[in-house]
C-alpha cells in the first residue's frame, strides 16, 4: 500500500477546555471528528487487529479512536459528537479509580485531577456500542512490578470490566506507555492486543502487542490534523518522536512524574 496511506490510531484523554496537552477542547475534537468523517475511515481497535494479524491489507485511510483514563467528559463531551456521526471507539479504563479522579500517584505535577466515569456511565455508553479496554487496576509502571503484581493488574481489571459491562474487555493500553518482553508476554496471555504511546502510523508488520498511536496533543493543529495519511505526517510524527528520545524523554506524552 501507498506508505503515506498506513493507518493512525489516535490517543485523547480529556475533552475539555483546559490548556495541558491532555486535552483537547470540545469545539476542536467536533472538528477533528468531521474531518474524520469525510476523510477517514474509522475502524475500531478490533476491526484493525485483526487485519494485522491476518496481514490482511490495510484499510486505506483507516483511523482508530482511542480515549485514555476513562475521564467523566469522554460521556459528557466525546460521546455525542461520535454519536451523532457513528463513529466507533476505545477507552482504557484505570478500574480502581473509576467513579473517583485521575489523581494516581506518579502524576506529572502539571496534570490537573479531574473525574472519572462510573460504572453506571460506562455501562451506558457500552450499551451504545463504545469498546471498553483495559488500563490496569491502579495505573502503575507495569516495568516496575513482580510478576504477582503485574498479573493482578492486567487479570482483576479484566475481570471487573468485563463482569460490569457484560461484554469481552480484549485490548490493554500500557500506563504511561511502559513496558518490556516480560510485560509483553503476560498481557499476551489475557488480551488481544495491545496500545503503547510510541508515536507512530501503524505499518504493515507492526506488533499487536505494542501498536504506535498518534496523541491528538501533537496534532492539535488542524492544519497537522488535515495532512493526515501524508508523508510529510509520517515524518512529522516521527520527528516527534525523535526529539523525546534524544531528550530521554518516556515515549508519549503523558509521562510518568
Ligand atoms: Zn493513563
């Protein structure tokens, strides 16, 4: 396939009018997701996992939308602009802290807590057709853990997800986008696939177990927005990244503090 056409899976967390590069304005996230509509084709996690792992060829123009830390405005802000134009996605719930704030320990200092969705919420928006994946239980730097631990954060949360809402939670989302082979191979035992933050388009070969995102934070700009399925994107995302690692900086932005 044309390289400059390879699909982009993108990471919000909150839609909100704040000014740290976890959100996104409402009006802006509107206009992203109309020019999504006309110009993209939005595939959920599932539909684009399992093209990579047939190597089927990939959808031309292919989106997937992905929502991180399961914030309160996802229900209020997210979910009705996705509504009214059908456009399918995925949150990453951190389950210990549903129903309470993002206020985990490791936060960045300039992250402001703000709330989570309930249960309830979430049961809500399940019944509507969004995906519920997986963030752990308590959002730790899964790098960090003993294997007992990193097993409870990757099987509790499942299970809870998956008893709430009655239906399959098959993808995880690293926190902070942390992790190793280790890491790796045990949520490969419970899940399909798997999200990182290393910035990125999805090649043809890439491993479901570590799939690149693009956060919405880099293409705030609806001029960068637009250039989407571009070369001179592929370059820019790269670049991107390029400058955290020569800064030794966590891929991502939401780095651990
Ligand atoms: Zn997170």
């Amino acid at each position: 396939m044309d390289a400059a056409l390879k699909p982009v899976i993108l990471t919000y967390h909150s839609i909100s009018d704040g000014r740290t590069p976890l959100e996104i304005s409402p009006a802006l996230f509107a206009a992203q997701m109309e020019w999504l509509k006309g110009n993209a084709r939005v595939l959920s996690l599932e539909e684009l996992v399992a093209l990579l792992v047939k190597r089927s060829p990939m959808a031309a123009r292919a989106v997937v939308l992905t929502f991180d830390d399961g914030f309160r405005d996802f229900h209020a802000a997210a979910a009705p602009v996705l509504r009214k134009l059908g456009l399918s996605a995925t949150v990453f719930l951190p389950t210990s802290f549903l129903g309470r704030s993002n206020a985990w320990p490791g936060q960045p200092s300039w992250v402001t807590p703000q709330p989570l969705m309930d249960w309830a919420e979430i049961r809500e928006l399940a019944d509507q057709g969004f995906a519920f994946g997986s963030h752990s239980v308590s959002h730790p730097d899964l790098t960090a853990l003993n294997a007992t631990e990193l097993e409870f954060e990757l099987e509790k949360s499942k299970r809870e997800i998956e008893l709430r809402i009655n239906r399959p939670a098959e993808f995880f989302c690293y926190p902070y986008g942390r992790w190793k082979a280790d890491v790796r191979a045990a949520v490969a035992r419970h899940y399909r696939g798997a999200c990182s933050t290393g910035a990125g388009v999805v090649e043809p070969d890439a491993d479901p177990y570590a799939l690149p995102r693009v956060d919405a934070h880099y293409v705030r700009s609806m001029s960068w927005f637009r250039r989407m399925f571009t070369r001179r994107f592929e370059a820019y995302i790269a670049a991107r990244r390029t400058i955290r690692r020569l800064r030794r900086q966590p891929e991502g932005i939401y780095a651990r503090a």
